[in-house]
C-alpha cells in the first residue's frame, strides 16, 4: 500500500494536508468543549434550585427535632415541620433535573458542534487519500522496468487532455505504435505524474 507520492512536492502537499487535519480536529474538539462549558453556566439556577431545597429540609428537619422532646406534645408539633420538609426534597430534586437536562444538552450541543466540521472534513480527506492510495497502490505494481511504461503511456494518450499530448508529440499514437521511446516515456511521464509516482530508471 502506497500512502504518499514519490514525487516531492506532492508528497509534502499530502504531509501538510494530514498535519492541517489533525490542526482542524484539535481546533473543533476544543470549541466543541468550550461550547459543552457554556452551555453548562444554564445549570447554575438547578444549583441553586438544589442548595435551597436541601437548606430548607434541613432546617425544618432540625426544627421538627427542637420540639420533638417536648413534653405533652408527642410528634403533634413536629410532624408538620417533618411534612413540610419533604417540599425542601422536592425543591432539590427540580434542581437536580434542571441540572441532568443541561448537562445532557450541554453534551449534545458540544459533541454536534466538534464532530459535524471534523466529519465534513474528514470525509472529504479520506475520499481523496483513499482514491491517491488505490491509484498509486495499483500503479507501482507495475512500474518494475523501462519497458512498463507502455502501458501508462497508453493510459496518457486516454486519459490527458489533448493540448497536454499536443506538447509531447504532434503524433502521440503514431509515436507509441513506432515504438518511440522517448516519446512514450514523456508521456507516461504525463500518468505518473497523476499517480504521484516516480518512473523507472533507465537501463
């Protein structure tokens, strides 16, 4: 498996291109957490909605318990304080669904807002290198000799524009039928060059 090209310049292209991907993806991973830490300050109220509703159970539970011993009394004075001490409980319990459902859409938001611009790019640098490799990848097995290049200068004369095979040889056909070297090496060169591959060396 072939993953970078031969040929200099293109293979810095490619280097430069997976360090720029790997750059995008720490950039969006960190505005993703950002995002996931704003989003968290909407559950300060839950917080607060928690604090309180745990302050007042305790409270009327203490006071339940200040006038449990008095005499005569029984539970009759501090059952009520108990009772009522069980709205604190509901208090805190709303504090701390406020704080689940923001924790929950501070994940979302965070996750959607790092991973939809990485998949994007990703994907797109994943089709590109993955249709370099396949070409290349099938390319180099046959470049093995000089007398290869009649098959790329065959795929030249198929694939490339006709202004780029006018450059090579005002008869690009006739040229590879008569067997003329360096004409079919210029324009394998031309296919080689698409596959980021260097030719073979000259005998």
């Amino acid at each position: 498996m072939k993953l970078y090209a031969d040929l200099p310049g293109r293979r810095l292209v490619q280097i430069l291109a997976d360090l720029a991907l790997l750059a995008w993806v720490a950039l969006w991973a960190w505005v993703g957490r950002r995002v996931h830490d704003v989003t968290m300050a909407l559950a300060e109220p839950g917080r607060r909605l928690q604090g309180a509703g745990a302050g007042f159970r305790e409270k009327l539970n203490a006071a339940g318990d200040g006038v449990d011993d008095l005499p005569l009394l029984d539970d009759r004075v501090a059952g009520p304080f108990r009772s009522a001490a069980g709205a604190g409980t509901d208090i805190e319990q709303a504090g701390t669904d406020l704080i689940s459902a923001v924790e929950r859409l501070a994940l979302l938001i965070g996750w959607t807002t790092a991973l939809v611009p990485i998949l994007i790019v990703a994907i797109w640098w994943a089709v590109a290198r993955g249709r370099f490799v396949r070409r290349a990848s099938a390319a180099q097995r046959f470049i093995d000799a000089d007398a290869d290049l009649d098959l790329f200068a065959l795929r030249a004369m198929a694939n490339q524009p006709m202004t780029t095979l006018a450059k090579v040889s005002a008869d690009p056909s006739g040229a590879w039928r008569r067997g003329d070297r360096e004409t079919i090496r210029a324009l394998a060169l031309l296919e080689l060059k698409d596959s980021g591959l260097r030719p073979p060396r000259t005998a």
